[in-house]
C-alpha cells in the first residue's frame, strides 16, 4: 500500500466503499454504461441458456412448494439489461408463465427490447411469493478494504480516483467486530481484508423483500477456513482482469463471504453450496451424449454434444462450477409431496441430494 500525502488533481482520499460507489453507481458510473456488463464480462447467464432453464426449473419447484400460488413472482436482482428475466420467462411451462410476475432490479435505463411483461425496478418489490435470484449481485456491492499496518493493525485503506493507496484510520466499532468473526487478520504487516459487513446488510434487506419463498445468492465466495491472505478486489475491462482503479472505467469486484451473509441480521435456515453442485441437482449435468446417437439421429448429437459443453463449463472445477449459492428459504409453511414443508426442510426438497458421481 502506496503512502501518500495531499490530494492531488485525481481527487479526494476516501475508503474503497466510496470511491467504489462512485465509480460503479455514480451518473457516468460503469453499470450505467449502454453496454451493460455483458460489454466486459461474462457470466453464468451469458454462458449458456442452460442456466436460466435451471432457474426455471427451481422456480418451478419453489411455486409446488407454494402450493401454487395465484400469483408467484421471479425478482431477478442486478438484472444487467434483462438477460436471466428473459430466459427464465422464455423457460417456463406456459400454465406458470401465466401466473408469473417478472422483476428485473437494475439502476441502468430500461432496456428498449425489453419484452413488455417484465417490470423494470431500481429496488426490489416487497410482499415477494417466490423466488429472489441475485446472480453475481454482492460481488459489487461495494466495500471496505482493511490492511494491516507494522504494528499488525488493521486499517482502512484510503484509495484516489487513479488507483493509489494510503493507510487509513484503525478499524473500529461494526467493522472491527465483524472482522474479528469472520475474517481476522493476523498480525502480520501487508494482510488484507474486505469487510464484509455492507453485504450483509444488503442481502438481509433483500431477503425481507421475500415474504414466502426462497432468495438466492450467487457468486464469487470463500469460507472463513479459506479466506485469501491478501483479499481478492480486481477489476475487469473488455473480458480481461485489470488493476482496480476506481475511475469508472472498470468493473470493481471482490469475492463474497457468503457463510456470513447467511446469517446476516439473525436470518437462519441458509445454506451454501457449489454452483455444480446446485446446478446438478436441477438437471445440468454435462455428461456427453451417447456415441450411438451420432450413427442414429447425427443432427440431435450435434446439439446434445453442444448442450454438454455448455453444461461443462457451468459446473467446471477451477471455472463457473466453483461458485457459491447462498440458497435462503423465507417463510415456507406449506404442502410437497405428502408433508408440510417448513424452511428447515425446504433446501433438500428442493435441490434433491446430489449422488456420487465422477468428474466428466
């Protein structure tokens, strides 16, 4: 970390989760570009329409759980320009599209090809029956970065508008709390930590939107066993990673402590588990299709083989398939199969246990 002394003509010193705001959500900010995020990186959705069929799949089997509600909702949180709204609507047998109301939460301009149907929100509804899918949302909810000074200190990293760094205040009060439970920092100078304790915050205020169903978090995510020495904030540019500068020309992202925001102000019933997992559990496998089928019907192995490839890379190890998802059910009292279903239960009714398997 860069010491510094007076401001300079690229601004202000201030702490990495305001010049992160400003930088991402500002008017000339980098969510608000035309472009979208699809422009610089690209994600589960834009990987495959397999992944928006998955949540389609899942919001099928949350509307069962409902008992199939007269209205049931899909909020799709940091909705970028409506791609996971779109396939999901698209996904839908057409007796739950009928019933579904779509939601996308983004604070750039609606989309001008935006299908009607699909409300456009700068904030989620409340009063929610269904399911709330944030897919790589708390990665960018911005942050503090705290590192240790000589004396094993952990202070606030300062940061200007071009990217250089100072030694802030010690962290105290909230911060420090939330630092000493979920990520300590040795006493060793250079350490670093994001302080997770705005996403907490954002995604229990998200979960309350949800008054029955399930809200899902997916992302980027380490556990408090494995929490990186030095902190993951990074930028990305035209699909390549790049230095954070937070200047707006960037993406600014950090992995998420996800274990934490899943007891985020006293929310209970939680669970994480991997995006390969989860997705394996709604249907996406990426095992290849029989070689017969290429002799007896080649048109429909070129597209399963197609299809696999695509299933491949959403659950790849090292890739996609490390992902983390937050998976929070929320007031759940009612029928599947031939019991009740309290949201103790609801995970496993839902994502049916995973069997052995092999890596393909």
């Amino acid at each position: 970390m860069t010491d510094g002394t007076a401001d300079g003509p690229r601004g202000e010193w201030t702490g990495w989760r305001a010049a992160a705001e400003a930088a991402l959500y500002g008017p000339e900010g980098f969510y608000r570009r035309p472009e979208g995020p699809v422009g610089h990186f690209r994600t589960s959705v834009h990987a495959s329409p397999l992944f928006a069929a998955a949540v389609a799949r899942l919001l099928c089997r949350v509307d069962e759980a409902l008992g199939r509600p007269a209205r049931l909702d899909f909020v799709d949180m940091a909705a970028g320009r409506g791609e996971l709204a779109t396939g999901v609507l698209a996904a839908l047998p057409a007796e739950v599209a009928a019933r579904t109301r779509v939601h996308a939460v983004e604070i750039a301009d609606r989309p001008a090809d935006l299908a009607h149907r699909i409300e456009w929100l700068p904030e989620p509804p409340t009063g929610v029956t269904g399911l709330l899918f944030a897919n790589e949302w708390l990665d960018n909810v911005p942050v503090e970065v705290a590192e240790t000074d000589p004396s094993g200190v952990p202070r606030r990293v300062l940061v200007r508008r071009d990217g250089r760094e100072r030694p802030g205040e010690p962290v105290t009060g909230a911060e420090a709390e939330w630092l000493g439970r979920w990520w300590p920092l040795p006493a060793e100078e250079g350490l670093r930590a994001e302080i997770g304790l705005p996403r907490d915050e954002a995604w229990a205020a998200a979960v309350a939107t949800v008054e029955r169903g399930l809200a899902v978090a997916v992302d980027y995510a380490h556990t408090r066993d494995a929490r990186p020495l030095f902190g993951t904030l990074t930028g990305f540019r035209e699909g390549r990673e790049t230095a954070p500068v937070p200047d707006g020309s960037c993406d600014l992202t950090a992995h998420v402590a996800l274990d934490a925001c899943a007891v985020a102000q006293g929310l209970s019933g939680g669970r994480v588990l991997t995006q390969r997992d989860a997705l394996r559990a709604l249907g996406i496998a990426g095992a290849r299709p029989p070689l017969a089928l290429a002799s007896t019907q080649p048109a429909e192995y070129v597209r399963a083989l197609a299809r696999a490839g695509e299933a491949a890379e959403l659950t790849a190890p090292g890739g996609l398939g490390d992902f983390g998802w937050l998976i929070q059910p929320v007031g759940v009292d009612g029928p599947l199969a031939d019991g009740p279903l309290t949201d103790a239960l609801l995970v496993d009714a839902l994502l049916v246990d995973v069997p052995d398997h092999e890596e393909q």
